[in-house]
C-alpha cells in the first residue's frame, strides 16, 4: 500500500480551466488539513505554476494540455503542474528577474517574474525541470498547532 494517495488531472492550455485546477487543490489541501491561510498559498502558487505552462509553453496554433498531480500525504501535499510545450531555463529566467531582496518594494520587481517569485515564496520546496517541456514540483507541509510545544509555562 502507497503512504500517499495520487490524483492526476489533464487540462487543455487554456485560462478557463486554470480556476478549474485551483479549486481542485484548494479542496485536496482542504482534506488534509491544512489551514486556510496556507489553502491560500497552495491555490496562489499552483495558480501561477498553471497559468505559466498556459501563457508560455504553447504557440497559438499548437493545442496542449497542462498535467496537474498532487501526491497527498497525512502532513503533507506534493504538486507537480507539467506541460510538454516550449522549455525554458528556469535559473536564466530567475536571473533576469532578479534579485529578490526583502528591502525592495514589489513594485520595482520587473515583469513576468512576480509568478516565479510567488511559487518560491509560498511553497516550502520548489523544483523545476526542464527537459521535455516543463516540469514544476512544488511541496507544502501541513503546520498542526504549535501553542504547546512554543509556549513557555508562567506560572501566578
């Protein structure tokens, strides 16, 4: 028996089903437990990791399908979002985008790499890869209660 339970979905390239995919992780994250701030982050990344294979991984004229797996797990959820449209090389991308730094105002960031820059951030672990098109593995560990572990005993 598999520690995880696996559910796939194939889309077509297209911003109509990006909302489509959201909602299905939003409800999976939901199963496990996670907290609904961190549901938030999980649609936000996922959101952008789609709407990315949307945007770049196909022509016009090309029809493609975007592949959204999620590994779901008793602490934690694993998404991977896969095309098999144009590559791209995610570290020449970052370094066009960036650098991050905490100081700056997002205002400043320059465009087409706030997606990237949102993934990282909201996630707890990103990879890509980028052979046959591109491949996004993004992690989230569920955060149970820590009030009893942190919290230090004051006594009256």
């Amino acid at each position: 028996m598999r520690p995880f339970d696996y559910i796939e979905m194939r889309v077509p390239a297209k911003p109509q089903y990006v909302g489509v995919a959201r909602l299905a992780i939003s409800g999976l994250a939901s199963r496990i437990g996670f907290s609904y701030d961190d549901i938030e982050d999980l649609k936000i990344a996922s959101s952008e990791a789609v709407t990315n294979a949307v945007q770049h991984a196909y022509k016009d004229e090309e029809d493609g399908e975007v592949v959204i797996g999620c590994a779901l797990y008793g602490d934690k959820i694993e998404i991977m979002v896969a095309d098999h449209g144009k590559s791209f090389d995610f570290e020449e991308t970052k370094s066009k985008v960036g650098p991050y730094h905490e100081q700056e105002e997002i205002s400043f960031m320059r465009e087409g790499g706030l997606g990237l820059y949102l993934i990282e951030t909201l996630m707890d672990e990103v990879k890509v890869h980028h052979q046959e098109g591109v491949t996004v593995f993004m992690t989230k560990h569920v955060k149970r209660e820590q009030v009893e572990e942190d919290v230090e005993t004051v006594s009256s």
